[in-house]
C-alpha cells in the first residue's frame, strides 16, 4: 500500500505542479498586487512545500520503513489538504465567472489579461484529478500508518 501511495503521491503532485506553471505563467504572482488572483501567494506555496516536503518523507519511509516517518507524512498532508481546500473554494468562484462568461478568457486579447484571474486558466479536468488523487492519497497514507494493508 506504501507503494500505492506514492504513486498517488507522484501523480497528484504531477497535476499540482502543472497547475503552479500555469498559475505563474500567467502571471499569479505579478497578480498579487492588484488583488487579480484569487489565490494568495503564500497558500500556493505554502501547499506546494508542504506537499513537496511530505513527499520526501514518504519516499525516506518507503526506503526506511519507519512507522514513525509514516505518521510524520500524514501530519504533513493534513496542511496540505486544509491549504487545498481553501483554493478550491477561492477557485470556484473563478470557474464560475467563467463558465457564465461564455467567451474564453484569452478571447479579449493580450490587453486585458492582466484582469483576468491566472488561475482561470486552470484545466478543470486537472484541478478534478489533483483534488480526488490528493484524497486517494490521504486515505493510503493514512490506512498504511495504521498499519493496514501491509507496507
């Protein structure tokens, strides 16, 4: 089950960092100042590392095979969930404006991109994927700390 969830692990983080392109190039930080975005700074990098540090320790636990690396990736996950949903909710709204608005967002031209949120740009396939693996993750790592399933 270990293995299992570090493939979850991998692909949900592949998704993650796909979206964290997206998101910068076209221009989420810069966004920041004029309050564009929806999504603070700090919480999409504050998921990210947090992800990114929990997945080093999974894969230290995979090799190691300590219990205890086990439960310290989970407790590094319940962050991660919790920033995840608050983008989710703050994303929403932006998914919503622009299934209303019926044009693509790019259609107003070069201009009047700057307006536009940079996480609107996100894939919804992707975002669905991210979210359900992220929570197929949650649940492997979870279950293989308490020792169910075997490691």
């Amino acid at each position: 089950m270990d293995i299992a969830a570090l493939i979850a692990w991998v692909v949900t983080a592949l998704g993650g960092f796909y979206m964290l392109g997206i998101w910068i190039q076209r221009g989420g930080i810069r966004q920041q100042q004029s309050g564009t975005s929806r999504l603070p700074a700090p919480v999409v990098f504050g998921h990210f590392a947090l992800a990114a540090i929990g997945l080093v320790v999974w894969i230290i636990y995979v090799v190691a095979d300590k219990r205890a690396l086990a439960w310290t990736a989970f407790g590094l996950l319940l962050p991660v969930a919790l920033l995840g949903f608050v983008m989710l909710a703050r994303w929403l709204p932006v998914y919503r404006d622009r299934a209303t608005a019926g044009a693509p967002a790019t259609a107003a031209g070069p201009a009047a991109e700057g307006t536009v949120p940079a996480e609107r740009h996100f894939p919804v396939a992707v975002v669905l994927a991210h979210g359900l693996l992220a929570v197929v993750t949650l649940v492997l790592v979870l279950l293989t700390a308490l020792g169910i399933g075997g490691s």
